[in-house]
DNA sequence: CATCCTCACCTTTTT
DNA sequence: GGTGAGGATG
C-alpha cells in the first residue's frame, strides 16, 4: 500500500522535481519559471515526508500567500494521502499571518496583550489613525490618514519601531508619522488589537523575547516549506529564519520574475541571498513548463527578457505550440468591455467551462465596465478583490456587536454601534464620551459613569446595559454564533431598522446577515476565533467553487492560479504599466513581472485588449498608448484585430500600421467603401430628422427612444434609450430606422 | 439630534 | 461616478 503511494507521489514528478522532493537533508531552494511545478513540489514534498518518514502533518509547516492558496494545498495533500490522515484539526498549511495570529492566541499575555486578540482590518485601522489625528489637532484634510498608514506600514515592514521612527524623523511630516505611529501601537495595545503587519511583527517579538516559546515552535514544526519565497517581507523572512535555525530543514520555492509585492516590503534579496543566510543550502532549478502551450510561454519569456535586473533563465514546454496571441484594439473601455464578453460569451456557447475564463486588469476600478458587459450578455461572474464580505457596513456592525461583547474595552467597535440603530446619541456625546476616555486614558465603558451631566446619559446607560445584557446571555455558555448573531440582529433592533427602510438595499443588508449566520450554523470556532477570522479572510477565500462563473480579478489576484483563457484587459502605457510607475526604473520592472504574471496564468489562449481611449474616473477619456509590453511580443505571435468601432483616424492605428499586419474587420472595410459613397449622397440629399421622443429600431439594439440629440444634419448623433441602457449612435452608421 | 444636501477628492497593487 | 466631510434645515 504504502509504496504504492509513495509512488504515486514521485512518479508524477519529472527528475528535477523528484530530486526536490526527496531532498530533506537541508535547506533547499528550488528557483523556477512559471508554470513548472513549484506548487506541486511542496505538495507533494508534503506527502513524501508524511508517507515516507511518518511525519505527522502538525510538524510540518507550510506556509502559502493566501489563504485560498492554502486551502487548496491542504485538499491536494489530503487527496493524496487520503482521507485517513484526518489531522484535520492540527494542519499547519497556512499563511503568515494566520499563523502569527494562531501562535499569538495561545500566548498573547507574554508579550503583554490580554486574551481575546482582536484584528483591526483596514477601515478599522482608517478610522483609528483619524481619531488618533484629531486628538493631535491635525486637520485630516491637509494630512492624509491613508498616507500616515502606509508610512506607518511602511516602518513596521522594515521592523523600525516607534522610537526610532522618532528618533529618524527628519522632517515634519514625518514627525507627524512617528507621533501618530506612537500613539496608534498604544490604542491599538488597549483595545488589544492589532492589525495585519502587527502580526508578523509581535510573532517575531514573541519569539525574540521568549526563548522558550521559540523553542517549543522550532521542536513542533520539524520541516518548514515556504510557497512564493520570493514576495517575503523582512518580518516573514525573519519568523522563517527563527523556526528553522536549530533543524535548517526550510524549504523553498520562488521564481523572481514573479516578485510582484515589493511596495508592500517584499523583497527579493531575501530570496537572492537564501545560500548565503543557509548556508549549504542546495539549489535545485525546474525548467519544464506543464502549464501552458508553447506560445504562451514564448510570449511571456520574450517579454520578462526586457527586464535589466534579472538573471535569465531557460524555461520550455513540450506542449502543443497553440495559437497566437490574440490583440483586439477597441475604441474605449466600454467596447473593450464589450467586445470581451461576446468573446467570452461565444465561448461559453461553444463549450469552453466558465471556470476556466478569468479576466485580469491592473486596477480594480476596471471592473465595473466590464461586470456591466457581462451583466448585458447574461454571463456568470465572480469578482475577487473590490468590496469583501466581511468589510460590508452591516456585517461589520454585527461584528462590531461581537467585538464589544467579547471587549468591552474596544472603543472602536463600541463608536461604530453605538448610536446603530440609532439611540439619539448623537456626535457630540460621542465627541464627549471620547474625550473623557482620552483623558482618564480608559476605555469608554469605563468613563461612561462619570459622564452624569451628559443630556443623553440615559441613552449611553441603555446602550451599555444592552450590551451588558448580550454578553451575560452569551457568557452563560449555551449559545451558538449562529443564536448570538440572530439575538443581536434582533435585540438590537437592527433588524427592525433595516425592516423599516423598506428599500432594495436594505433587504440585501438584512440578506447578508442571514448569510453570515448562516455561514456560522456548523463552524465550530470560539467567538474570538470567529471575528479574528473573519478579519484574517479575504475576498479570496469567499468564492464558491460550485458554480460556473467566469472569474474576474487583479494581475495581483492572480499570482499562483491557472486558467485556460486568460483576458487580459488595458493593456496600455498609464495601465499596465501603471501611471505611477512609469519613472522609477525599478518599479517599472515589477509592472512587467505583473505582465508576466497575468500571461503565465494561461494554459491555453491569452486575450490581450487595448483601449484607444479611457477615463479614469473623475477624467474625461483619454487617448491611451498601446502598452510598451506588447511591442516586446514577437509580432509573429500575434494576431492583432481591430474594432469596428475605432474613429476613422486611432492614433494606435497608425502607430502601429507600418510595423504590424493588421486585420482591419471586413464587416467594416466593405461598409467603409459603402459609406462612403453614401455619404456623399447624404451630404446633398438626405436629411436626418430625429427628435426627442422618436421611438426608433436599430438591428443592433432593438427598439428604443431617442432621449437627447446631438449635433444636426448627417452629423447628427443620438442619445437612445434601450432596454439594455442608453446608447449614442449616429444614424449615418447606425442603421436606425424610425417607427411611426 | 437626525436628515438631507453639496462639494471636494479620489486607490495601484493586499495579507 | 461615488464616498465622506461639513453645513443647513427640520
Ligand atoms: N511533472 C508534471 N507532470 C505533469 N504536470 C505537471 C507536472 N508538474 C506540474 N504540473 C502541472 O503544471 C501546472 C503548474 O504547476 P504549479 O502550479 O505547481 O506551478 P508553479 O511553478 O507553482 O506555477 P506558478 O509559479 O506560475 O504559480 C499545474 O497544473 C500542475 O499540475
């Protein structure tokens, strides 16, 4: 039995990846291109140690980027080992940040936090900073809390504290920075919360200042396997480093080219240098690529070799060449959007599965124009990234109702809810309240009895002896977080509330949390667990796989997944590259990694698309450049196409004209020639005489109303109102006929 | 104290 | 095109 599954495990790897895989003496790092196994090496390396070795699953840790990423390692472990090594409960495939906030749970007194650790996402930490800003008199107009943020991010990602922050600040902004930092690490310590970057740091903390827990750590996690080394951050590196310096079985996989995360303190020396920081470490290279055809991986190398700070390296595949590259030059993001779902619509009719269309953009302000097409066409999607559900106004109210139930000192919970549903307690005895809590240095609950003279004192009393009132009823032990989120929704009066408003909107509130109730019905997690969770998980862990929907998400989103028909939209200068990088050599370089990233997710055909003009989102639409990426793809490799729709002149057009074959549409060459000579005709003889109301019918669109005009004669454009949403068209070419 | 309105400004990417 | 801060009004 055994050795068949042993064999299993091996036999589906090529040499290299079978040398990765049973190589366990020391510290290993295996560098390799995209699409050659890496993933699978752990996985399987996972198994290996467990089958061949008896390692239980709970000494091995595995460390992934995301959550979701780790999930699916732990189902593809479990698959091949099979269900009986149900060490479900004590599996330690997860991220850094799950496991910092897993360790410092069970020892979070030791570096002087309180029990019930608290996870602040980023609209708590929004609404911390503004708090903290006010009470340092700095108008948040002039100073951004967004910036102060990243600055304080910035600092904790390069393990600089408070104090030598302080100590740095050479200038009064970031003297602002360190003021605010100071302060915000003490609010966030007595609310006892952290937030994302305090997790990795106060585990690092843990283990500096406590030998013993480090060591008990470094004897329970025997081997240490890290996914994606190449987007570590100096926190990350130094926990790896920590828990793995007595046995130095760490091992590691990253590709460079794919080190997309370096403003958020990833960084790649960490990688570079893993031969010197372990020193006999063993480097192993996979150059097979399995994933994609021939051309794709043609492509993206081609493109990835522009980059000047890189080692090159020799990836190949001896899958089908495929087809070229597809091109499509639209007129704006709407018929780029438009075009894309007929595209993926076509598709799906000709029998392509929806999961396996995902369609990448740079910024996820792109999404809208496209969810609309996909909308329009009637195509299932899903979205990654945007607005998660957990970061939902009411969701987090109820989570709010939670927090303060298990913290009364969580001042940051208690402000969101404390007049929602309202309780006429309004800004000023908010205002009030926080000062006094400011200056006795309490939490809020604590002062609220000191606070007689207040108008609205009774109120405040209510609000604390309900709260009081849940918490009794949940310490008493025999509620679920299903029963207490219901009582909540209903003691509170949110539910009537939201009952009340009557509108579409409020039903869906009152939808979502039914949903995060329901979601509750068989979790077996504490309610500290439960909010902590809920803050740790991202848009990315929510996806159902069941049904078949196309998935759209960021180049960033992307990292580590594989579709068989990769979109990728905005492929222009100002996009991808992105606008902000455009003069920093270096960061230009990571725009082209991204670019080699989103191709790479591609096994079978990659999508590219430009749009000639596009607004960003207060502009009015701009003329784009085609990206300087897709002059890097072999032109032989390329199918460019453009849209009926480009103005008679399109700048891209004519860059590209001399250099590139492209396909002008036949539908419009033929109709071009017509127009033409109608348009002459139409010049003289016709007259368009359209007006506001008109209903008319357009073999595009069907029947819809002429709602604006503008301009006269041939020239004559209309606003019309369909069913499907309003459109302009210039009856020269539109084709339009009136109805009577 | 609540609600409605206007005006300014905006996010590049995420655990 | 939308969110949030701030002001005017009930
Ligand atoms: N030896 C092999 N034989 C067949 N298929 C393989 C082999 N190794 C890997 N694959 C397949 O190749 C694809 C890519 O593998 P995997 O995701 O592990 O690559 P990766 O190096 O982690 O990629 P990336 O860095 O781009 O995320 C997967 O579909 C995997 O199943």
């Amino acid at each position: 039995m055994d050795t068949q599954d042993l064999e299993l495990i091996i036999n589906t790897l090529n040499p290299q990846q079978q040398e990765a895989v049973l190589y366990t003496d020391g510290p290993l790092l295996i560098l390799a291109g995209a699409g050659s196994g890496k993933t699978r090496v752990l996985t399987n390396k996972i198994a290996y140690l467990n089958k061949q070795f008896n390692v239980p699953l709970y000494n091995i840790l595995a460390v992934t980027f995301t959550n979701k990423a780790a999930k699916e390692m732990q189902e593809r472990v479990e698959k091949i080992l099979g269900t009986s090594s149900a060490h479900h409960s004590d599996q330690w495939i997860t991220t850094f940040h799950s496991l910092a906030f897993k360790i410092l749970q069970r020892h979070s007194e030791a570096i002087g936090y309180q029990k019930g650790l608290v996870i602040y996402d980023s609209s708590d930490q929004v609404s911390l900073i503004k708090k903290i800003l006010i009470d340092m008199d700095i108008d948040i107009k002039t100073i951004k809390p967004r910036a102060i943020l990243n600055g304080i991010s910035n600092a904790k990602n390069s393990l600089i504290t408070p104090e030598t922050l302080v100590n740095k600040a050479d200038n009064s902004f970031k003297e602002t920075v360190a003021e605010a930092y100071t302060q915000y690490q003490k609010k966030l310590l007595l609310n006892n919360a952290m937030d994302f970057d305090d997790l990795l740091l106060n585990l690092l903390k843990l283990f500096k200042e406590h030998d013993d827990i480090l060591s008990i750590y470094q004897k329970k996690f025997q081997y240490v396997l890290i996914d994606e080394y190449q987007d570590i951050n100096m926190p990350q590196y130094m926990i790896s480093y920590l828990l793995s310096s007595k046995h130095k079985r760490i091992y590691v996989v990253g590709d460079a080219d794919q080190n997309i995360y370096s403003w958020r303190g990833a960084n790649l020396q960490n990688i570079l240098n893993f031969e010197k920081d372990y020193p006999g470490a063993k480097t192993i290279l996979l150059e097979q690529n399995y994933r994609s055809t021939g051309t794709i991986l043609n492509i993206s190398n081609e493109v990835i070799k522009h980059n000047k700070i890189r080692k090159d390296k020799n990836l190949w595949t001896e899958n089908a060449v495929g087809e070229k590259a597809e091109c499509f030059i639209a007129h704006n993001e709407y018929d780029e959007a438009e075009h894309v779902a007929r595209q993926i619509s076509q598709s799906i009719h000709a029998g392509t599965d929806p999961n396996e269309i995902a369609i990448l953009y740079r910024t996820n302000a792109m999404s809208r124009v496209l969810e609309e097409s996909m909308m329009q066409l009637g195509i299932k999607y899903k979205i990654f990234g945007g607005l998660r559900f957990y970061e939902r106004k009411e969701i987090k109210d109820i989570l709010a109702y939670m927090r303060l139930i298990l913290n009364p000192s969580d001042d940051i919970a208690l402000i969101r809810i404390i007049n929602v549903p309202q309780r006429k307690i309004g800004k000023l005895t908010i205002q009030k309240l926080m000062d006094k809590a400011f200056e006795e240095k309490k939490p809020i609950m604590e002062v609220i009895d000191t606070m007689t003279e207040l108008r609205s004192i009774q109120s405040v009393q209510t609000f604390r002896q309900e709260i009081n009132k849940l918490r009794l009823a949940w310490d008493a032990g025999t509620m679920t977080l299903t029963d207490l989120i219901m009582k909540i929704f209903e003691d509170t009066g949110y539910k009537k509330m939201l009952k009340e408003e009557g509108t579409q909107e409020a039903q869906t509130r009152s939808e979502n949390i039914q949903e995060l109730c329901a979601s509750t019905q068989e979790s077996q997690y504490t309610l500290e667990e439960f909010l902590s969770l809920s803050a740790l998980l991202t848009s990315q862990d929510e996806a159902q796989e069941s049904d078949s929907t196309v998935t759209l998400m960021t180049l960033h989103s992307a990292k580590g997944l594989e579709y068989d028909h990769v979109y990728l939209v905005g492929f222009e200068e100002k996009c991808l590259p992105h606008v902000q990088s455009l003069d920093i050599p270096t960061e230009l370089e990571e725009e082209r990694r991204l670019c080699y990233v989103g191709m790479t997710r591609a096994r079978i055909s990659i999508n590219l698309s430009v749009a000639s003009y596009r607004s960003a989102y207060y502009e009015k639409a701009n003329p784009q450049d085609i990206s300087r990426f897709f002059r890097e793809i072999p032109k032989d490799l390329l199918n460019i196409q453009l849209s009926k729709k480009l103005n008679t002149f399109n700048h891209i057009v004519s860059a590209l004209k001399d250099e590139y074959d492209l396909k002008i549409p036949a539908v419009r060459s033929i109709q071009l020639v017509r127009n033409k000579t109608h348009y002459d005709e139409d010049d003289k003889n016709v007259s368009y005489n359209y007006n506001v109301g008109d209903i008319v019918t357009s073999p595009m669109f069907g029947e819809g109303q002429v709602i604006k005009t503008i301009g006269q004669g041939n020239a004559i454009s209309l606003q019309i109102k369909f069913p499907q949403g309003s459109k302009l068209i210039m009856p020269k070419y539109g084709k339009l006929t009136k109805v009577e």
